[in-house]
C-alpha cells in the first residue's frame, strides 16, 4: 500500500524504542490518565498519526503524532502543536479507516477491525528513585526493571507477535497508587477497558513486596537504588487479587496466593516437617513472644527447632538427635537479595540475631530501627554444605543449573563474598576436593527434589509455572565417594536471578509468552509431564 502526504494512518508505537530512558511517553487514554496518580497509558500498541514524508527508497514513512495525550512518568506532557515527527518503516504502519467499524465499539486512539493477539498490563515502579538493575542479574536486568519488561517483549512477544500486541502501563511511585486501583479495579480494568478486546490479557506486577515502610532506613539502604520498587506487600497482594477477581489473569510472576507463599517464606516452616522435601528444622517465631522477651522468644525457637529435628528423624525412621540444635539463621519473609538473614550461634547469638532483625540494627555505621510489620521471624538450622545448587526449571523442565557459594559470614553476622561456577567438574574440583561421586550424588538428590517440589506447586495452582528456579544446599558426606547430603534452601519466584547465564533469559521469556497465549492456565502442555515425572 503507498501514502501521501497528508494521509491518516496508524503506526505501532513502542515507548522504549521511540523515547529517551530518562522522558518515556504513554499514550494515555485522557489527559486525567497522564496527569493524576497512579498514571497509566499504553507504551506499546498503535497510535494515530499523519503523514508528513515519504522515502520509498528506504520503505519508510515520517508521521506526526495525531493522538493528543502522551505522558511521561512525572506527568509531563508532550506539546501536541510542536509539529515532533519521525520515521517508521513501513512495516509498523496501517491505514486509518475511513470511518469506525459499525459493531465496534468506541476505543479511544484503537481503530483497527482486527482485536490484538494479547494485551498485557504492566505495573512497574514510578518512584523517584528510578530501578539500576545489579550487574550479577545480567543482561535482562532485574524483574522489576524496565530493561527486564523490555528484554521479555524484544526476546519473545515481538518476535513471535510482531505488532499484534499492545502492552498498558501503570506507574506505582507508593501504596496509595496500588489501593486506589484495587478499590476500583472492576471499573477501570473492567470488560470496557480497551485492553480487554485482546485475544488474550494478563498482567504483570514488577514491584518488589515488602514488609517495611516505605522509604524508611532499612529499605532506602537496600542496593544502590536506595530501595527502588520496594512497596508495601500488603497493599501489592491486595492489587493483584482485585485484578484477578475482575477477569484479569497475573501472568508474572504467579497467581497472588502462591506469590504471597513463596515470597513471604512461609512454605519452608510449612513443609519442614515433611522430611521427603528435605527442608532444614524451621520454625515460625510469633513477634508477640519477640516484643515480650527476646531471650525467652529465643529459648522458645530452639526448642520449636529441636522437636522438628526429632519429628524428621521420627519420620525418616532414623534414630533420634542426640545433639542441641547450635548454629542456625534468623531471616525475615519478604527480603530480598540475600538480605535480613542473619547466622546465629548459641541461644545468645539467637537472641542477638532476633533483636537485629525487629528492634535496632546498625545500618551504614548508624543505629535505626526496623519498622516492618512481620508477624513472625523465621528460625532455622544452619545446614553444614560445600555449596549452593540453583535449578532452574522451565515449563517443568531442568533447563540448567549453576553452583554459586557465599565464601565467608561477615561482622554483621550477614553472609558475603559470594562465587558462582556454571558447571559440575569446575564446582567439585573448587569446592568439594574434586569428589565427583559425591557430586553426581548431589546432582540425582536434588534433580528428585526438583520433580517433588513441581508436584507440590502443581498443588498450590494447578499448573505448572513458565520458570522457577530450587536452590539447595549440597554437602559431602564423612567420607570421599559417600552420598551426597542435600537440603532444600530456596524456591524462587519467575523473576529470579539468571546470573549472566546467556541462554537462560530467551528460554524463560519464551515459556511466559506460552503462558500468556495458552487458552487457560499457563502450561496446559507441560502439566501432565511434570507431574508424571515427579509421581
């Protein structure tokens, strides 16, 4: 098809590729939309425009913005009389209709007969503070970084789409963003939001819950971005359970029940007394017992931890512990990056570790408080290891592992100085004296773990997840060539850490556009697989 000057059309905007990182414009429905809080538009989709340049040697078009209502982040808008224009290839544009579509009901700045393939919703951070991405999660940046959203539509939805998607924005800058849409979320999101046109709609949450309040001490000192999308779990869990109630289904990370289970680690004193899981002794410590007595609270903890390791013998029809509990780790559900967990020794480590992690901690060589609203800190055994093993699974598959080690426990009793390996050989030979039995031992451990644990989340969603990655502890045994000792360490949310490893990222983007795309839960395919392989 050629144009003219003059012509109306539409081209496929994409705000990452079409703006600078630091003004970023949403098209926004209305100028309300751009100009109050919590702002959203659309960042990628088609938009009206008019031609003002042709080059058909290059198979490009320069366009003008018709649409009136682009919005940055901050609520700045762009001066829809400043005559701004740009090139497109042909590819990204289509003719405007000369007139709507009788059965078509009226959409805003979306004219085209056809519905989009799939219409995500993203909720990303906004605040002052903008997201950086740490170096060790590698090229696609964190989960909650725009580089992230960004890497997911370049590696997977575009490709595979090309322009039959529209993804919508919302910026979270605090708690108050998130309430007021889950107070209304029928009626903004509801089945009249251009979105829901889509063949398929899901949303995506890139915001870290916490239990601390915003942009306190403890928060505005985690990583260098002084605690970037760190926001209130509670209010985050009630978004996205309202989202879900109005029909749109969470496609990242998981379904909010299961998000909030893993995320405030709850599973790991839920399941350590089922010893088949191989979860260390773990207790649930109410903060009622903590703000009575902090001694007491820790006397009370060891000997929750005592019983649960006589109850895994019991079950595992081994005999009973003679050895007290010793050594162990005191850490806080919602925490992130290896952060709020603290190695103890001795009751009165314990009690120490305890009174950091809910009254006063030194922070940057100052003393501040911690104001988090937990109702129970998590007390567990220290398991002895060599190293830690992170299993990464896609669509109930192990697509790789790779073994990492914090070498040392530093003054703040928090654990530092940490080393990844990417293969087996290369982990025996640094960390377990070169045992390769012992190693391969671990390796079948943890791989028997991984198809029970996929059974077990099959349980809590009736699905199986794009990704998720296990992590365990794995140890040798009293002597070379014995079996491997294995312990459950960590499940990890769609999101995790991917470590620089290159081949990982594409994988996993891909596995969530199937979920995306699938016709009911994510991983309809994958589901009897996995569970067959664990039963």
């Amino acid at each position: 098809m050629s144009f003219k000057d003059g012509d109306d059309v539409y081209v496929f905007y994409r705000m990452a590729k079409r703006c600078m990182p630091q003004r970023k414009y949403l098209a926004t429905l209305d100028p309300r939309q751009g100009s109050f809080r919590p702002r959203i538009g659309m960042s990628d989709g088609w938009v009206p425009a008019r031609v003002v340049g042709t080059d058909d040697k290059a198979g490009a078009l320069k366009v003008e913005y018709t649409w009136p209502n682009f919005f940055t982040m901050r609520g700045h808008m762009a001066d829809p009389e400043s005559g701004w224009s740009e090139w497109y290839p042909m590819d990204d544009v289509c003719a405007a209709a000369a007139r709507p579509v009788p059965t078509q009901r009226p959409v805003g700045h979306f004219p085209r007969e056809e519905a989009p393939e799939l219409a995500l919703i993203t909720f990303r951070w906004g605040g002052l503070n903008e997201v950086i991405p740490p170096g060790q999660w590698g090229d696609t940046g964190s989960s909650v970084s725009d580089l992230f959203i960004d890497s997911f539509i370049d590696f997977a939805v575009a490709p595979e789409l090309k322009n039959g998607f529209e993804v919508w924005t919302v910026y979270i800058e605090d708690h108050s963003d998130m309430l007021r849409i889950a107070d209304a979320a029928n009626l903004i999101f509801g089945p009249s939001h251009p979105l829901r046109r889509a063949r398929h709609v899901g949303a995506m949450y890139h915001l870290y819950p916490t239990g601390f309040e915003e942009n306190c001490i403890p928060n505005r000192e985690t990583g260098q971005d002084g605690g970037a999308a760190l926001v209130t779990q509670k209010a985050l869990f009630k978004l996205i359970q309202a989202m879900e109630r109005t029909g749109v289904p969470t496609r990242f990370p998981h379904p909010s029940g299961f998000y909030e289970l893993l995320t405030s680690k709850r599973w790991t004193y839920m399941m350590s007394s089922t010893p088949h899981f191989r979860v260390p002794p773990t207790v649930s410590l109410p903060r009622m017992l903590i703000e009575q007595d902090c001694g007491l609270a820790a006397r009370r903890a060891l000997e929750g931890l005592q019983q649960v390791k006589r109850l895994q013998a019991q079950l595992n029809n081994e005999p009973a512990p003679k050895e007290r509990i010793a050594k162990g780790v005191a850490k806080l559900g919602f925490s992130w990056e290896a952060l709020d967990v603290k190695f103890w020794e001795q009751e009165k480590g314990l009690e120490e570790a305890i009174f950091m992690l809910t009254q006063t901690i030194e922070i940057s060589q100052e003393i501040t408080g911690q104001p988090h609203d937990l109702e129970a800190i998590i007390i567990q055994e220290y398991c002895k290891h060599d190293f830690e093993a992170r299993y990464y699974v896609v669509e109930g598959k192990v697509e790789t592992v790779i073994y990492t080690k914090f070498c040392r426990i530093k003054d703040n009793r928090e654990f530092g100085d940490f080393k990844e390996l990417f293969t087996k050989k290369e982990a025996a030979e640094q960390w377990m004296g070169g045992d390769m039995a012992a190693m391969d031992s671990g390796d079948r451990q943890c791989r028997e773990l991984v198809d029970r644990w996929m059974a077990w989340v099959y349980a809590q969603i009736c699905d199986v997840p794009p990704a998720i990655r296990f992590d365990f502890f794995v140890g040798r045994g009293a002597k070379k060539g014995d079996e491997a000792v294995v312990w459950t360490l960590e499940i990890c949310e769609l999101g995790f850490s991917m470590l620089g490893e290159k081949g990982l990222p594409r994988k996993v983007f891909q596995a969530m556009l199937r979920s995306c795309l699938s016709a009911g839960p994510a991983g309809a395919g994958a589901d009897a697989r996995a569970i067959g392989d664990a039963a």
